[in-house]
C-alpha cells in the first residue's frame, strides 16, 4: 500500500463520517468546505446551488470567498467557470486564470487573486443541482486524486441538500397537514369522541391522512377519514382540497352516497393522485349510522360487549381510479355504549404481514383497549405501532354513544335545536332501564321542559350547557337538570305552563334555584301500574 | 327529509285544514306559528289543526295553539283540533286543560262536521 492511498482513505473518511449527518445544513457545508480545503491544501472553496427555473445558479456557502455568499452572487448556467461545470456536468480545472480560455464572471476571483481553480458538479439522481469548487492564490495543479476526492464531498454534499430540502418539505407538509385537522372535536349530547393523528416517523413521507366532525342541521353529525396517496406537500395539498369539497357537500346533500359520489366526480375533474374516504352521518336522535365508503379501510363497530365486527356491506372504488364511479350506502343503528372506529390504513398495514393480521390485530386491540374514547384511541395506536417506526400516516376517529346504564351524565349545549336530543337520550336511559312507552314519554316531556325552561330564562347567547343526570335507585327515577344562569319570571300570559306540565308527567318535581345555578329534580317510580 | 315537524295544508271549502306530523318543540314552534297563521285567509271559516300524527308537543307548542285560538277568535274564525283520545299530546292538552278553552275532536270527520253545524258569524258563547 502507497503512502497515497492511505492518506486518501482516511481523508475520505474525514468527509464521510457519520457524526457530521447530526449537523444542520449550514454548519454541515461551513465543517465540509474547512475539510476540504485543508485536505486539498486549498485557499477557498464554494457551494453554489441551481435555483428554482434550473438556469442559474446562486452561492450558498463559502470560504475565503465570504463575500460570494454575503452579495447573493448568481450566475447563469454556462457562464463562467462554475455556470460552464453545472453545463457540462463534469470537473473543471483551470492552472492559471490569467491564461485560461474560460472568463470567469465572478470579480471576487480576481479581487482575491485566485489563479487556480477546480469545479465538481453536485449531482442528485441524474440532476445538476449546483457546483462545489476550491481555489488557490497561487498557480497548482488538480491531481486525478484531487478531483476523485473533490466529487466525494460533492456527493455527500449534494445529498446533504436534498435530505435538507425534503425535511424541510416534510415540515411544511405536517404543518398544513395539522392546520387542517380539527383543533378540537365538537362536543355533542350522548356522544365521545376522540381523535389521533400521528405523522410518520420519516418527515419526508408524511401527508394525505385527515379526519373531520362536521356539525349538519337536522340533528346529525357528519363523520369523515381520508387518504390521499403519496406524501409531501402535493400530498397534504390535495387533502385540503378534499377536505373541503366534502365539507361543502356535506351541508349541501343529506345522504352519504350522494356525498361521495359527488365527491368522486370532483376527484376525477381534479386529475390529481388516488385517494381513499368514508363519509358517515349520525342521527342524535335515533343513533342511525349511515355511510359511504370509496376504496378506504372497513369500519369498525365495537360491541359494549367487547364483540366486533367490520361492516363490510358496501364500498366503491378510490377516488380518482374509476371515472364516473357511483357509491352505495349502508346504515347501522347504534346501540347504548356502542363505538365506530374509523382509521387509515398506516393503523393496519405492515410490511411483509397480509391485511387480514393487520385487521384481526385491531380487532384483538381495540376490543381489550379502555372503553373511555381518549384512553381507547390512545392504546389502539401505541399497541399497534409498538416495536415499529410509523411508516405512514395514522389517523383514527373514535364515535361512542353514552352507556346508559343506571347512571346517565350527559351535558346538552342550551339551544331549543339540542332538545329532540335530550329527548332522545333521556328515552333510551328509560327504555334501558325497563321503563314502560309511558315512563319514556312522561321523562322525555318533563325533561325536554325543564330544559327549554333552561335556555328561555337562564342564558343569554352563547355556547352555554345544561347538564343531565339520570339516576335509578330501587325503581325510583330521578333525573336532574342544572343550569348555571339565573332564572328570571316568565314573561307574557302564555308563558309559565312548562312546570305544570312537569308536574303532570312526575310523582315529583323540585326545583332548586340559587344565585349559582337551578337544579331541577324529576321523580318517578318506572313500571307504576304495569 | 328528517325534520322534526311536517306542516301540511290544505282548504275544505271555507275551512282550512292543517295537520302537523311530527314533533313540535321551541325549536321549530315559531316557523309552524308563522307557517299556520299565514294559511288562514280572512275569509275563512275555521282552521282545524289536525294533531293526530303529532307524536311530541311540549309548553310552547301549547302556547301556540293558545295564541293561534286568541288571533282566530279576534277575526271571528273558530278554531279546532283533532286529538287522539288517550295519546300522548292528548295527555299535554289535558295536563294544561286546553277542552276549556279550544274545541277539541277525537276524529278529523267530527271536527269538520262541527265546524258545518255552527254559524260562525255569532260571538262565541264561551
């Protein structure tokens, strides 16, 4: 071994090793250029990069040519000498300037009196994405093994660039991506909910998940999760795009199917990249479940058993794949407890494992995880993506209806449109707990009552609740429904007949008002006479 | 469509006929009140409201129908409902003694035929 090629070894080692990977860009290029010019024995050194347009090229770092950098120096490709390296694709050696045929055009050369030159270009997949060159201030001669060594920095260069350039792509990707998730979820009388996004673990691949709650009229709530394929900013771009498409559908159009095949219409002018949803509307006041489903991961319904299954009835094509693609619905009403888990496929796509593991391990998971929706999501996604790195985007959306059990605790926003649901929640705790048609009508009535009685006399506007509490003890009922405002008398000769009515309906109503708050206690004993 | 109420009416000759199938609530009581005053023309007899697919009416339901009995009155035009005997919003009206104040019918054929055998051009006796 020649004494040569030992030193070269350990010269590339100085350019290649790992530790510099931990480096940000620019200390990364400011510690390769002191490197190189030291091992080449070099004055000055450069980076220049192709801009945006791909017909000039800009400097971006520098030693011993600082100013380059400080006066935005660019240069047109096949100009000068870095613009001829960038045109060629290959080295360029200039021995003396003073007697080269190539004209430099950058004055600093001269200013500084560099008369020697050598010029690698920095080369990504095929791509010219700028030059690195080195200088001397006195005339020298470039070794074949100068230029070897001299492309071995441009090459860890140029992909230091491009990592930096997709990181910075990715950053941008995951921050639009959460600025167009929900910040919160609604909060909706006799729901839970929760959500997760989680990015994928390389920066570069996130983007394409979302989920939505949309808010419709007519006492329902819309459901959305999606996917679009690929990842990066076309991908999170594209999300957006739909996102909102099935946003402004949604309020327009009542069914799920008409959602998404309107949507899939859109989908096919937009020409853009496939990508998978579900579109679902629940009903507050029957718990109906109605949905569409284009090319996207079954839904899962868990039992209050701890039974599962997917529903798998219908389902069309990925958006974007099949033109002019129509789209079934299906429904399933949901019972006391029940949750609707939706999801992308990242939660159950694993390299080297078929769909179906992926499938029974969510089921197996999320039919053991907590029954609270926050601590269910939360255990859905920690055990599913154990002993792995997140090769995709995740996004799930849990739905759980209120378990009505003895203890009913609801909390129902004061607005005279939140009283058929307080109605519904109120008959569903009754007929859970045996009562007659009669209890159910009788509660519904007093109830729906002493919470109109709530948002006519104790709140102003705004985003104010009443909380219900339903409690069966030794077959007696007792439901209470407390506000915090401060009742004022009734108003006008029609007004003031929701207490009689209360009444009527109950073995016994009291009603508790304080500076703090009105409480009113509704008793009655469930199956009297049955 | 899910909404809570449906309004429909319809004329008999001078009397107008409006049934509300549904839930009535103060959530939609006072778009049914505009809807159901706005039906009945001057000329009109007698409205009948027809509550017999009415499966939910709470106080301000019962509000309307008080006002509605107080406007019709004024113009000299009757009102009267048709009430399941024994239903649910039969069981409101009673609760609020409505029959004291409003005619009220078990049958549709009954409350027409009332509105026929009286002249409502005469003060109502009370």
């Amino acid at each position: 071994m020649t004494e040569d090629v030992v030193i070269r070894v350990e010269d590339v080692q100085r350019i290649t090793e790992s530790a510099l990977a931990y480096l940000d860009l620019n200390d990364l290029l400011t510690e390769l250029l002191d490197r190189v010019t030291d091992i080449l024995a070099a004055d000055t050194a450069a980076v220049l990069l192709v801009e945006e347009g791909g017909r000039t090229l800009a400097a971006r770092a520098a030693k011993g040519l600082e100013e380059e950098v400080e006066r935005g120096f660019r240069l047109p490709i096949g100009r000068g000498f870095a613009g001829r390296v960038a045109f060629i694709r290959e080295p360029v050696v200039i021995e003396d300037l003073d007697r080269s045929e190539i004209q430099p055009v950058n004055p600093l050369f001269r200013e500084k009196g560099v008369r020697s030159l050598l010029g690698v270009p920095l080369v990504v997949e095929g791509e010219v994405i700028g030059v690195l060159h080195v200088g001397s201030l006195t005339p020298r001669e470039f070794h074949e093994r100068d230029i070897e060594l001299l492309q071995v920095v441009a090459d860890r260069v140029a992909l230091s660039i491009e990592r930096s350039r997709l990181m910075v792509q990715g950053q941008i990707a995951e921050t639009l991506q959460r600025s167009l998730l929900p910040r919160t979820l609604p909060r909706v009388p006799g729901l839970r909910m929760a959500a997760r996004y989680l990015p994928a673990a390389d920066e570069t691949a996130v983007g394409g998940d979302w989920y939505d709650v949309i808010e419709l009229r007519q006492h329902r709530i819309g459901f959305v999760i999606g996917d679009v394929a690929g990842h990066g900013m076309a991908a999170a771009t594209y999300m957006g795009q739909l996102r909102s498409a099935v946003r402004a559908y949604a309020l327009d159009t009542e069914r799920p199917s008409e959602v998404i095949t309107k949507l899939a219409e859109f989908a096919d002018r937009m020409h853009s990249r496939m990508a998978t949803v579900i579109y679902a509307t629940l009903n507050l006041n029957t718990w109906e479940v109605r949905f569409a489903r284009a090319g996207h991961p079954y839904p899962l319904l868990l039992h209050a058993d701890g039974t599962s299954q997917f529903l798998t009835d219908t389902g069309g094509p990925p958006l974007g794949t099949v033109g002019g693609a129509t789209y079934e619905e299906e429904s399933v009403n949901l019972m006391a407890g029940e949750s609707l888990l939706l999801y992308t496929d990242g939660l159950i796509e694993r390299r080297g494992h078929k769909l179906v593991e992926g499938e029974a391990h969510l089921t197996e998971v999320a039919s053991s995880a907590p029954d609270e929706p926050e601590l269910k999501c939360q255990a859905i996604t920690s055990e599913l993506t154990e002993d792995i790195s997140i090769a995709d985007d995740i996004a799930v959306l849990v739905v759980q209806t209120v378990g009505l059990h003895e203890l009913l605790e609801v909390e129902v926003p004061a607005e005279p449109g939140q009283l058929a649901t307080a109605r519904h929640l109120i008959r569903r705790w009754v007929e859970a707990n045996e009562g007659t048609d009669d209890d159910c009508a009788a509660f519904a009535i007093a109830v729906s009552e002493a919470c109109a009685n709530s948002i006519e006399h104790a709140y102003g506007p705004g985003d104010a609740m009443i909380e219900l509490r339903a409690a069966l003890v030794d077959g007696m009922a007792t439901v209470s429904i407390r506000d915090r405002g401060q009742w004022r008398e009734p108003r006008g000769g029609n007004r003031g007949r929701g207490i009689p009515i209360m009444s009527e309906f109950m073995d016994d109503v009291s009603i508790d008002s304080s500076t703090r708050g009105t409480t009113v206690d509704l008793q009655r004993r469930l199956r009297e006479g049955s | 469509m899910p909404e809570l109420a449906r309004l429909s009416l319809e004329s008999q000759g001078d009397i107008e006929l409006a049934r509300v199938a549904g839930e009535v609530d103060a959530s939609n009581v006072a778009d049914l009140s505009q809807r159901l005053l706005a039906a009945v023309p001057n000329g009109a007899r007698a409205l009948v409201l027809d509550l017999s697919d009415t499966s939910y009416i709470d106080s301000s339901g019962i509000s309307l129908i008080f006002d509605a009995a107080a406007r019709l009155r004024n113009r000299n035009q009757e009102l009267r409902l048709v009430v399941t005997p024994h239903s649910f919003v039969g069981e409101v009206l009673g609760a609020v003694s409505m029959e004291r104040s409003v005619a009220i019918d078990a049958a549709l054929d009954d409350a027409l035929r009332a509105v026929g055998d009286s002249d409502p051009r005469e003060p109502e006796a009370g």
